[in-house]
C-alpha cells in the first residue's frame, strides 16, 4: 500500500513587486500544486498572505495555519512552501 501525504500549503508575497515577479501567489501556488500532485500528496488547504511580511508572525493565514498544525489532530501531515523564506525570515545573526 502507498501512502499519500495529506498537505496544506502557504504561499506568501510582501510587496507589490513580489506579486508582479516570479513570487507572485498564483505562481507559487502552480509551483506547490504541481509538486504536490508529482508527489501524489492530497491537498486539503491553501494559505495565503498577501501583502504580508515574513519577518513578524503576525500574519493572518499563517496564525491560523499554525493553531491547526498545533493540534493533535490537525489533519494533514505537512506544510509546504514554494521557498522557506515564503514562511519565514531567518534572523540576521551579527
């Protein structure tokens, strides 16, 4: 038997120059999906943030992302993003 990953997906831009480039949500979605469905990975759930950056959790569609992927019985077993910058913005170490 193959089991296939049940997923939720986060796709995310923080300006307007994102949306008009190769970061725009649509493209990151097509990028996801198709991954996803070479995968044979059901997806149950998009995210999406626009307009949103990555340096503050407080994000909408990501909190509530985040709250469900907390629970133990989430429903799906992974996240996936087109780049982990989508997610979050590693801190600057000095």
């Amino acid at each position: 038997m193959i089991f296939a990953h049940v997923i939720n997906i986060f796709a995310r831009v923080s300006s307007k120059e994102q949306a008009e480039k190769e970061l725009s949500i649509p493209a990151q979605l097509i990028a996801i999906r198709k991954y996803c469905q070479d995968k044979g990975w059901k997806l149950i759930e998009e995210y999406l943030d626009e307009g949103k950056s990555a340096k503050t959790a407080e994000r909408p569609a990501f909190q509530r992302m985040i709250a469900l992927a907390k629970k133990p019985n989430k429903g799906f077993d992974a996240i996936v993003v087109h780049k982990f910058d989508r997610l979050v913005v590693a801190a600057k170490i000095t």
